[in-house]
C-alpha cells in the first residue's frame, strides 16, 4: 500500500516536471535582457545576494518565478520584473537559465 502511493506521488511529480519542461529557451533567451541586470546574461550573478540561475532545473525556476510573480515568495526587487509574466513566458525563461552552463 505503502509502496502504491509513493509510485503515485513519483508519477504526479514526473508529470508536472514533464510540464515545466515545456518552454522554449531561444524565446526565453529574447526576455531575459532585464533580468541579466541582476542574474548577469549568463546567469552566474557577480553580486553575493543575486542567485546564480545558470544550470539550475527549469522546473525550480518556474516554480520561483510563478511565487514571485503571485506574491508567495516576497522579494522587492524582484517582483517588478516578474508581475506581468505569463506562465508560457515564465516557461520560456526558466527554460533559457536552465540551459546556461552552471558556475565551475
Ligand atoms: C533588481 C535585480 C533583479 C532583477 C532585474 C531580476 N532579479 Fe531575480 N532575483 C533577484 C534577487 C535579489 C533574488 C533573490 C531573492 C531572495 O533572496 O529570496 C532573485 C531570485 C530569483 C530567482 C530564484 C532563484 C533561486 O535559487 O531560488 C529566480 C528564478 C529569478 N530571480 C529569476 C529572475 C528572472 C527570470 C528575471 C527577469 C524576468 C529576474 N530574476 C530579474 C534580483 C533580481
């Protein structure tokens, strides 16, 4: 029984992976001037308190950017930037930062 329901969470969450993975990063590439303000536009930030995004899994990114976007997750900063992203442009950018080469 035990073992149904962990099969049923792995399928719930290889599906919405699945899903987040869905974006395009050549269009993610063309919105992602403003945030390499900040991130840098390969995504290896050189400032301490602005997170590297380069290489990270599209389907975090996502996820971060749709709770900045909806107030979940509070960042000042970064709110502005992200308040008008649709989710297709939210896929489309997290799709780009994952495809940038992580920091050695
Ligand atoms: C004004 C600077 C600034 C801009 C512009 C900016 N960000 Fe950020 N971003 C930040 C800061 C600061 C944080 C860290 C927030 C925290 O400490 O919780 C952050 C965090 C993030 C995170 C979460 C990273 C993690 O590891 O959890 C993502 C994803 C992200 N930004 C994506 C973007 C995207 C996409 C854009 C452009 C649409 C963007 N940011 C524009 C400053 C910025």
């Amino acid at each position: 029984m035990k073992l149904f329901a962990l099969s049923l969470v792995l399928t719930a969450l290889t599906a919405s992976a699945g899903v987040a993975a869905s974006g395009d990063p050549s269009e993610g590439a063309k919105k992602a001037a403003l945030c390499g303000a900040c991130h840098s536009p390969n995504g290896i930030s050189i400032n301490p308190l602005w997170p590297n995004l380069a290489g990270q899994k599209a389907a975090y990114l996502s996820k971060q950017i749709k709770m900045f976007r909806d107030g979940e997750r509070i960042e000042p900063t970064m709110q502005p930037f992200v308040v008008n992203l649709t989710d297709e442009e939210i896929e489309d950018l997290a799709a780009h930062f994952a495809n940038l080469t992580p920091c050695p």
